[in-house]
C-alpha cells in the first residue's frame, strides 16, 4: 500500500518544511543542490518499509516517523511505493485534476475508485477544470521566457510563448474599460461565453488552430528542460552526478512556477477545446479587477545638523519619523470557470474499471447522475443507525418574541431577525446542557449575528450561560481549538453541571462559508454550562468533524443552506455581475439551447431551481449529520425556519409555529433521555458490583 500526500505534510527536512510554501521551496532545492534527507541508502529505507507494514495498516503521521530517523523524504518514498502498491489512498483531488494525476503518476485505467467523502465531487470536478490567470503571472512567466530566449534556450519556443502570454494580456486590457459593477460591494467583471472567449482570443492570433503551434512549443521546451517524465528524480540525479564533475556547467531553465502555469493553461484550454470543442458552452471566462490595499511606510529623511556633509540619517533612527499609508493595488485575472463537472468527472470514469462513491449525503442522487453524465446501476440508500423514540426533529416558524423566521437575503439584514435569532440561541443555550453547534448559512450572515449581539448586549447573555466559540475561518489551529470546546464541555460534567454522557443537538443555518473569532469574553465562567460553537454550514466544523458521545450538542437550522452565491442556469450571466469572484464553484449545469452535446439528457438534467434546492439540502443534511452519527446517541434538532413549517417535509412531524410549545417538548425530550441515562448507569454499576 501506499499514501499520497503532499509536502507540507510530509517534508521533514527544517529549512523547508518551515517556510510558507514548502512545494516551491523543495523544487528550488531540487533545481539548486541536494536535500540529504532524499540520499537514504536502499537497505535502511527497505528495512524500514518492511517493519511498517508488518504492524499492520498504517497512516502518513506513521509513514514521517518511520522514515525521520534514517533520514529519508517521505513524500517521494510514497510516490515510489505508489509504483507497485496495490491500495494507493490520497485526497481524490489528485485523481480528477489531470496536472496531480501526472506528478503523482497515477494510473487510472481499468482500476477500482472508491471516493469516500463524494458529497463534494461536483465541486472537486469543476474546479479541477478550471484556471484562473493573474497579471502577475503572465508577467513573471514573461520575464522568464524572455531571459530564457536571449541566451538561447529553446528560442523559438520561447518566442512562441512569450507571443501568447502578450496576446492574453492585450485581451484582457484592451477590455478593461468594459468591465461592469453590479454593486457598491461587488468587483467589475466581464463575462464571456466559451464561444464568444473563442471568437476574442483568435482575433490576438490564440484561437484553437494557433493553439496547436503554442501547446507544441510548450512541450518542446518542457522536454527540453526536463528530458524525462519523471523530472524531479532526473534533476536530483542530474545535481548529484555534477558534484562528481567540474566540467558540468549549470544550464539555465524554465522555473517549476512557468511550467506549471503552462502546464495548466493548456489543459484547460484542452477541455475546452477537445471532441469538435463541444464543450465550449460548459465553460464562462470572466475577467476581474481585484483592487487591494498594500500597507507602506514613508520614512522621512533627517538631515544631519552639519550640511557641509550632507548625510542623511534613517528614519529608523526615531519613530515619530515612520508614516504608515495604505496604498491600492488593482490587478486583472482571467478566470476560465467550468460549470460541467461531467467534464472531468466522465473522463475519469470512462478510464476507471468502476467507481464507487460514498457519502451520507449524496441524495438526491438523480442529480448527481445528471450532473457528473454518469449513470449508477447499483445504489444503496441505507437507514440511520439511531431509532427514532433518540431523536427529536422539529421545526419552528417564529421566535420567542413572535417574530416570523425568514432567512431570505433581504431579511437577514433587519434588527428583528437578528435579534430573535440571538433569542432563540440563549433560550435552547439555558435547556440544553453542554455543548451545543449553532450552524449558519454564510460569513455574512455570521458576522453580521456577532456584530449586532455585541452592540446588543446579547453576546454577553450568551457567554453568561455558556463560553462563546466562533468557527476560524482558517483550518491552522482547528484542532486545538476544538480541544479547547472539548475540554469545557468537559469541565462542566466534572462540575457536576451536568450528571451524565448524553447528546442533544441544536442547529442554525443560513448560506456561505466561515468567521473567524471567539468571543471577548473568551475565558470560562464558573456558571457557564459548556459552549456554543457557531459555525457555518460547508465550512471547517461540519466538513472534518463529529462530535462523541459526551457533548449534549443542540443543533439548530435556520434557513435553508445553500452555496456561496449559487446562481440558476437561467441567471449565469447575472452569476459573474453579482459576484463574480465567489461564483466558479458555485454556477450549476447549463440547460440552454446551445448546451453541450454531454448534458443534452431531458430525463435527467435538473432545472435551475431543482438543483439550487438540490444543493441546499445536501449542504443542510451534512450540518445535521455531525452530531447524529452513532447508534447510541441522542439528540434534538431545530430547523428554525418559518419555511420548514410552511411547506413541510414528509420527514418531519414536529412542527412549532411558537417558541413556547417547542420550549415544552424539547425540555421534556431531554428530561427523558438524561432519567433513561441515569437509570442505565445505576444499572451497569449494579452489574459491575455483582459481577
């Protein structure tokens, strides 16, 4: 077996794994000189393999402590067992994205794919054929090239290349007097089809015809730099065998950063472009203007006393001196987003024996079939572990102050919502003990909730009650953080706050991704009861985690969940002008027309508001599952939407349209399982006694 990882978790040699981007620090180490931990000596690293798999299956945390003592690189090992394993794991990323597979040297044909996690597979496939250019990029790769082709390396490839890259920035300025505002809020933007981008580029000499030429001398040069598949090992040995001869000359090439740009450019130009450029519609190019502000200092001179001299001191020499200033940044990106996963996605299955995806939230799996072009003859759709006498589903339509619940985007701005979604939260926070996960839409909705409970007062009643955790936006630290709601949930059972291991589950929802702060008030009370994670639905908490036994989490849903800016296929051209930055992942198949021939299935391909909803309810059903997992949990959730109620689920036969009744028969659900808990315990100690 193997594992297929990447650097940053797998290097252990200091002076890279230490820096902020460890793929580009190794390649440069690669192309400059020799890492000692990549020259083991073949007998220690087969004695060490050995040893690891004959106790038993292992991870990559054990594949790094194997191999540090030795010392040998991890990250190739990996790729060398990979060569001959049998059961090859890696992020399945590296399967979809043709530029991974590559490097990995991933062999696909006529083998078995398992995708565990596959909720996210229609993502994961878009953005595999996806790209998105930078004005930074296209310059720095020119300057490469351009060094490149003086010395007269590879020259008329690079004069191929450099011809390309001032065509796309001519595209890309000449329309930068059209791009479109749709908001105060939102980035300018224009926005091609694939056929009309087609039409643009062939008028700069990049159409498809020209392609050929370019994609020609790319490859010229990349073998030329390269001279074998596997480039990383021949540069290794390349550098090794020239600290055995003087004579060797250093030959200068390509840096790793332009080939890759390339590299990718022209597979998704190769997407686009493949059987009669068929999937031409399956693709938007929309250029942006990003305007950013870069801190400076302005540091003024001091003149020595003594002009004769004419020295001058720095300004480092006192502060009062330094004036910080913040400066703009605009800069243009040309983003080819595809809107198909069946792009990617059927290729790939089209190569593989069979596929098997896997996940609890897959459903509706019409949509899935539709949306990736490939049809799953075998299903299994199996029922919850938990009874049902363990769970309390319930919807409510209005809050404690009879303020009807309505996430809608234009609600979620008034004081009345924000503030009755507070209210709910402290009163499900004083009857549910220990810890409880309130799950939202979006970081919007989330910043705007902790903004208002703080001008409110609000926040403090909840931090009263229970310690206030707001999800990090940034997966760096997630762990300990979590540890740190673990360990006061904790806290309060050996408090005695609360008398035995049980789960309860309260929710909120709404539409986006993640914030990223705790409360001020971030140090335990002696009368908190445990803590309150809001988190946001798709985001850190409710992709990586559950949550055991011993937390009573109380989940409650407001609103339905959906994508970040999910747009209808009837709407992609307002998709860009709305929010043209956040919506590559989100733009769902198109059902014009002029759709390509791989999504032209009426039978199955979904309407705009079917997959919008589709989509929703994936999102929701993920959020809802962190808590209720195993067979002996409990717990209780709360859709607190008025919409819920309105149009009911068949699912669902709990439905409040008041605060105080789902008060009643949430207090009484708890009261009943916490008595059955306690009556469990007398009992297992009683055994034990008479055992």
């Amino acid at each position: 077996m193997s594992i297929l990882s990447s650097r940053k978790h797998t290097c252990i040699n200091p002076d890279i794994s230490s820096t902020p981007n460890v793929t580009d620090a190794c390649h440069n180490l690669l192309l400059s000189g020799v890492c000692t931990y990549d020259m083991p000596r073949k007998s220690d690293l087969s004695h060490a393999i050995n040893k690891l798999d004959r106790s038993g299956p292992w991870d990559i945390e054990d594949l790094v402590h194997a191999l540090t003592p030795l010392p040998s690189c991890p990250y190739f090992c990996s790729r060398s067992l990979a060569r001959s394993a049998d059961i090859i794991f890696c992020p399945y990323d590296y399967l979809l994205d043709p530029l991974n597979r590559s490097a990995t040297s991933l062999e696909v044909t006529n083998h078995v794919i398992i995708l565990d996690e596959a909720h996210n597979i229609e993502d994961a496939s878009r953005e595999a054929a996806s790209f998105t250019i930078t004005e930074h990029q296209l310059k720095n790769a020119r300057d490469d090239l351009e060094g490149l082709r003086i010395i007269g390396f590879e020259p008329e490839s690079c004069a191929t290349l450099i011809a390309m890259i001032d065509g796309i920035l001519r595209v890309m300025q000449l329309t930068l007097s059209r791009l479109v505002r749709a908001g105060e809020t939102t980035q300018p933007t224009q926005v091609w089809t694939g056929r009309e981008i087609c039409g643009l580029m062939a008028t700069v000499g990049l159409g498809p015809e020209q392609m050929i030429g370019q994609s020609n001398a790319y490859q010229k040069l990349s073998a030329s730099t390269m001279e074998n598949e596997n480039d990383e090992d021949w540069h290794r040995y390349k550098i090794r065998d020239a600290t055995h001869n003087s004579n060797n000359q250093f030959q200068p090439k390509p840096t790793h950063r332009t080939l890759h740009f390339f590299n990718a450019l022209f597979t998704v130009l190769n997407y686009m472009f493949r059987d009669n450029m068929c999937h031409l519609s399956d693709y938007r190019v929309v250029l942006v203007e990003t305007v950013g502000y870069e801190k400076q200092v302005d540091k003024e001179s001091i003149v020595d006393s003594n002009e004769s001299t004419g020295v001058k001191l720095d300004s480092w020499l006192t502060k009062k001196h330094v004036k910080p200033r913040f400066v703009e940044n605009r800069e243009l990106s040309l983003n080819f987003w595809c809107l198909n996963p069946s792009v990617v996605f059927s290729q790939l299955a089209s190569m593989a024996h069979c596929i098997i995806l896997m996940s609890g939230t897959l459903s509706p799996l019409d949509s899935l079939e539709a949306e990736l072009s490939v049809s799953f003859p075998l299903r299994l759709e199996a029922n919850h572990v938990i009874s049902s006498d363990r769970l309390l589903v319930t919807t409510l339509s209005h809050g404690p102050s009879g303020i009807r619940l309505c996430a809608t985007y234009q609600h979620q701005n008034t004081y009345t919502f924000q503030d009755e979604i507070g209210a709910i939260a402290v009163n499900a926070c004083r009857i549910v003990p220990g810890g409880v996960l309130c799950f939202l839409p979006s970081y919007n909705l989330l910043d705007k909730l902790v903004q208002r409970w703080e001008l409110t007062g609000l926040l403090n009643q909840l931090n009263a009650i229970k310690r206030v955790m707001i999800e990090p936006r940034s997966s760096i630290g997630l762990d300990d953080w979590l540890n740190e709601f673990y360990a006061s949930v904790n806290q309060t059972i050996l408090n005695g706050k609360i008398k035995s291991k049980r789960k309860s589950i309260n929710q909120t929802d709404n539409d986006d991704s993640i914030s990223s702060r705790t409360s001020k008030n971030n140090s335990p009370l002696s009368d908190q009861t445990g803590s309150i994670i809001l988190a946001v639905c798709r985001g850190k908490v409710q992709q990586k985690r559950e949550f055991n036994d011993a937390l009573h989490t109380s989940f409650s849903a407001k609103s339905i969940c959906t994508e970040n800016h999910v747009r209808s296929p009837s709407r992609n051209l307002n998709l860009s002008l709305e929010n043209a930055n956040d919506a590559n992942s989100t733009v769902e198949m198109p059902t014009s027309p002029d759709a390509s021939p791989s999504l032209l299935r009426p039978k199955k391909v979904l309407t705009g508001s079917e997959w919008y909803d589709a989509q929703a309810y994936r999102a929701l059903n993920q959020a809802l599952g962190r808590c209720i997992r195993h067979a002996n949990d409990w717990g209780s959730i709360l859709l607190a939407d008025a919409r819920f109620v309105e149009q009911p689920s068949r699912y669902i036969v709990n439905h409040h349209r008041s605060w105080s009744s789902l008060e009643s028969q949430l207090k009484s659900f708890i009261t009943s399982h916490e008595n059955q808990e306690k009556v469990e315990k007398q009992v297992e100690d009683l055994a034990e006694i008479f055992s």
